[in-house]
C-alpha cells in the first residue's frame, strides 16, 4: 500500500531526540514559534533507518532524568553525528553528546546546578550572537539549570564558550562540525534569553522558516482529499475548538462527503448541546446530526469513581455510538478527530511502557479493528495555538476560535468521585456562574481554560439559621500558551469573593468555594 501524503512532507524537518525531560514539548513549541517544523521521538525509536526515512535538517538533544555515566543509559545512535547537520545537546543531551564523542561525564562532586543560575560569556559562538547582556556582548546571561553530573573533559574538537559557577562547561561547541551544546535549559521562560538561542541555533542550520498555517490548510486539504477518496467521512464533533477546525479543514476538502456526529452524553454544559447544533448548521452549512445517548452514558458512568475507567468507558462508549451512526450511512469508510500533538505525546509512554504514561486520551490509540472505520486525524501534528490560528485561516467566527478548551468526557472529569446525575446537575449550575462571572468582567479572553470541579467531600455550613452539609467545590482557572504548561490566573480576591457568594446562594448543593493556584506541572490542568 502507498505512503498516504503527510502535510509535514512538505516542509524542512527538525528532529527532537526525548530522553525523557519534563520540558521537551517547551522545545517543540519554541521552534514552531519559529516557523520550524518540528517532531519529538523517544531516543528508542531513533534508529539509523529512522533518520534515513526522516532526513532531518538539524537534531536537538533533549534532556532528561537519566546518567550518562551509567551502564544501559540512554543513547542516540551514532549516526546523528555523521548526518553533517548541526546538533544541539540540552542538559542530559550535552552530557550524551560529550561522552559518545570522546569527552567524559562524572557525576556531581559539588558542581550539581538547580534553579536560577548565571552564565558569562568565553570566546564568541555564532550560537550566541546578541544572546548576553551588555553593549559589547561581554555581560552575563541568567539561565536555568537542573542537573547533578557534569562534563569533566571536553570531547576532541570542542571549545568553552560560557561557564556558570556550577558548570565550567556550560556552553560548549565544535563550530567547525555544527555541534553545540549547553548544560542549562533554554526552552523555559527561566531563561528569559533562550529563544533568541533557538532563533540563532535554526540560522545556523538554514532553516527557511516555511511552517506556517496557511500553507499547512493547503497541503492538509491535498492529504485529506487524497486519503479519503470518494468515501464517507464522520467526523466527531464536540464544538470545540479542535473538532471544530478539524470539521472546517475536511470539509473545505471534501464537501458534502462530510457528516458530523455531534454526541450529547449528557456531561456537557449549560445550554451546549443546542449551541452546538445551531452554531454548525447554521453557521458553517454542515450535515450534522445530533446523537443524543445521554442515558446510554450516564448509566454505564453510575456510581464511577475512577477517573481512568470513566475515561475508557467513555471512550468505548463513543466508539460505539459512531459505530452506529456509521452504519447508516452508505459509503462511511472513515472516522474523523481533533487529535492534536500534545494528546499524542501524553499518551506515548516515553519508555514503551504504561508505568509513565500521564493519562489516556479517549480520541488517542486508534480504533478496534472490527469497527471498519480508518482515522482521520488532520491536526495531530498540531499544537492547540497552532489549531487556532489555522481556525483563523479557514475564516471560523471568533466565538469558534476563542472557546476555552473542553475535554472529550466532559464533566465526567470534573466531577470528582462517583457520577450521579444530581451531582453533574449541581456542578453544570456552578460552572456555569463561574463562566459568567469570568465573561461579565471582561477576563474571558486572558484565561486558557477556566471550570469548576465539584468535589467528593461534604462540608458542614450554616446558612440562615440551619446548619448545611453540601458539597464543596474548587474554581480553576489557568492561563497558557498550548496546554503543556500552565500557571493559575491572579483573580482579585474581590472576583473570587463575589464569584463564590454567587454559587453558594444560587445553587443548592454546594456551600463552600476554594480556588485551585497549582501550576502545570506538578499539576495537569484538569483534575482527573
């Protein structure tokens, strides 16, 4: 069977090598904020035949948890340095790159970096044209590290170009190979400076800069068109962002061939289910049809308390259902998604095992085989800010574009506990405020994604003269780029204040309100 045509086969091609670091999709982000087009693969699957099929036109090395100095510690093969394309080493990658190249790596012995540190300049590197501070480029840069070994001698060929009080050799290079390397982390905004790193780091390799969204809705329309053929697509439709530019992109590619299942399970919000339908149908002129199995959902979802069993009987359960309406349309040959690159990445376990996978994705890991459908996933190379500005593109509304993210299980996930339907009731009432609150001032817009989780406690209360015990409930709210990081957002307590007083008084069941401020990480954005 024929390679189906890839939307990335168009463009030049950077590869990240992942050994594992927190921060790798950091690094994948600031390179598409650069126009790159780029990919990560778990240092395993980065085999000389690999990079012969993916013809990289540069390689960064991630960091990650790992020693060098260790037996069996992660490798990249040694023909990533016979490719003749710059190289750039990051933290474990510097200390990787050092070691199969002749240099040595020990581990600590006092020079462990964690957190802020300084690095000045030695000797000038094209890598680091306008990257210290200081008229005469002389000054010294705050970076941030995280590591406990250290390389203690130079590979052949290398030369210091910055050293920090815990690391001699925290910027080191082979200018005549185009290879680099640094011990910190230039991906995190702690290095207020790393892109400007990057910037000089894709010069240096030529990098043309062509990944932008209009050419990516051209030659995804060309990929669609030529993986789908005459047949039928279904496309799972929720109404937000993703399945929302997934169902314009298809359709600008195949027309009337397109029908979109729009599943009410019952864990949606206030009001959305009639939102939905009409804002597609009269909005974008598309076949939907509105499947409503809100029964068929909450009673498999009764009295579930665990988050990874709702989740995969979600999952099943739609599988199910797009099953169903497949079968009555004659010619449907093909399921379509809004799967997006960070779904894929956390559901990849980086070492091939389940032990370090963050959490499923109901729309991640393909389809049983009996089910006779083939997927089409025209975003799954995408970050969500990448899905927005292709929405853009496309010309959707920017009440389509602006919409907070939604999770595929809905409020299964953010009610906390055993599902029951007075508690999903409780809870669609409380977000629903919340939202509101958000919208009146005027703060919508600022927020990534903004909910309330109700929680699986009680809570004594008084109010009038009675005593309550209700359930409480947590607000959240972040702000973020693309999902994989987040930071809480700085609501004035008046906001909260009001915004608590509001649920308390109009809806019963819930008679305390607290505000989640956990960062992505340690946390994830969602509570389950």
């Amino acid at each position: 069977m024929a390679r189906l045509p890839d939307p990335a086969d168009h463009h030049e091609r950077l590869l990240i090598v992942d050994f594992g670091s927190q921060v790798t999709q950091l690094i994948a982000r600031r390179l598409r904020e650069l126009s790159v087009y780029c990919e990560i693969h778990p240092f395993q699957r980065v085999t000389p035949a690999f990079l012969q099929d993916f013809g990289p036109k540069a390689v960064i090395l991630s960091g990650g948890p790992a020693s060098v100095p260790n037996r069996g510690s992660p490798r990249p093969p040694d023909e990533i340095f016979d490719l003749g394309v710059p190289v750039l080493g990051i933290c474990y990658g510097q200390q990787v790159m050092q070691q199969m190249l002749g240099g040595r790596v020990t581990r600590g012995e006092g020079t462990a970096e964690f957190g802020r540190a300084f690095v000045s300049p030695q000797g000038q590197l094209d890598l680091l044209q306008g990257w210290f501070d200081g008229p005469d480029g002389t000054g010294r840069e705050q970076v941030w590290m995280s590591h406990g070994d250290h390389v203690a001698e130079l590979a052949p060929g290398f030369e210091v170009f910055g050293t920090s009080p815990g690391a001699p050799f925290a910027i080191t290079a082979d200018p005549h190979r185009r290879f680099y390397a640094v011990q910190f982390h230039p991906e995190v905004h702690h290095t207020p400076k790393g892109v400007r790193l990057y910037e000089n780091f894709v010069r240096l390799a030529g990098f043309a800069g062509d990944w932008t969204m209009g050419a990516y809705r051209e030659q995804a329309v060309e990929a669609i068109r030529a993986q789908v053929g005459d047949a039928k697509v279904i496309c799972a439709l929720s109404g937000g962002v993703d399945s929302s530019v997934a169902a314009a992109l298809i359709h600008e590619a195949v027309g009337d061939q397109l029908t979109c299942v729009f599943v009410d399970h019952g864990l949606l919000r206030q009001d959305e289910a009639a939102e939905v339908v009409s804002m597609f149908r009269d909005n974008m002129n598309l076949h939907v049809v509105h499947a409503q199995e809100q029964d068929l959902f909450l009673d498999a979802l009764e009295g579930q308390s665990d988050p990874e069993t709702k989740r995969k009987i979600i999952g099943r359960l739609f599988i199910d259902v797009f099953q169903k309406h497949a079968d009555g349309i004659e010619g449907a040959a093909f399921l379509a998604q809004g799967t997006l690159y960070p779904d894929v990445i956390e559901s990849v376990s980086f070492s091939g095992g389940p032990s370090v996978t963050i959490k499923s994705h109901h729309n991640v890991g393909g389809l049983p085989q009996e089910m006779g459908l083939t997927l089409v996933e025209p975003l799954r190379e995408l970050f969500k800010d990448e899905v927005r500005a292709l929405g853009r593109e496309l010309g959707l509304p920017p009440s389509f574009i602006g919409r907070h993210p939604f999770p595929g299980p809905g409020l299964a996930i953010r009610c906390l506990g055993e599902i029951t339907r007075e508690k999903l009731a409780i809870l669609r009432r409380a977000d629903a405020i919340f939202i509101d609150q958000i919208r009146r001032h005027g703060l919508y817009d600022d927020i990534w994604q903004a909910f309330v989780a109700l929680l699986p406690v009680r809570t004594v209360g008084v109010m009038g003269d009675g005593r309550t015990y209700d359930y409480a409930c947590a607000l959240r709210a972040v702000t973020s780029v693309d999902g994989m990081t987040a930071d809480y957002y700085p609501f004035e307590h008046a906001f909260l204040g009001e915004t608590a007083t509001r649920i308390i008084n109009e809806v019963p069941g819930i008679n305390r309100v607290t505000y989640d401020i956990t960062s992505k990480p340690p946390g994830t954005i969602e509570w389950e």
